[in-house]
C-alpha cells in the first residue's frame, strides 16, 4: 500500500520530496502527491515529514 498524504495537513514544504527514495511524491496544487505505481512503501517520506501528513 502506498503512501498517503492529509492534504489537509500537508504544508507543502517539500520535505517528503527530499527523503522519497523512488521519486514517487511530487507537488500538485502546493500539496505532496504520491504516484502509487512508484512508491515502494518505505516509510522514508513519513518520518521526514515535520506535519506528520503522510501515512502508509
């Protein structure tokens, strides 16, 4: 199961950007958005998000 992100949490900072190992998250509308089909369910983007948004 991929990543999920609260856009309702997400700030936009980029952080999970930076931490994705498949490049799976890009921004979409200054919220993170992950492509499922990349992620590999690492969890790298959760612990690098400081709003905690993202969920697996």
């Amino acid at each position: 199961m991929p990543a999920v992100v609260d856009t309702e949490k997400c700030t936009g900072c980029e952080s999970c950007i930076d931490e994705c190992q498949s490049d799976a998250i890009s921004m979409v509308d200054g919220k993170a958005s992950v492509e499922a089909d990349s992620c590999i369910d690492c969890g790298a983007c959760i612990d690098g998000c400081p709003v905690e948004a993202l969920s697996l």
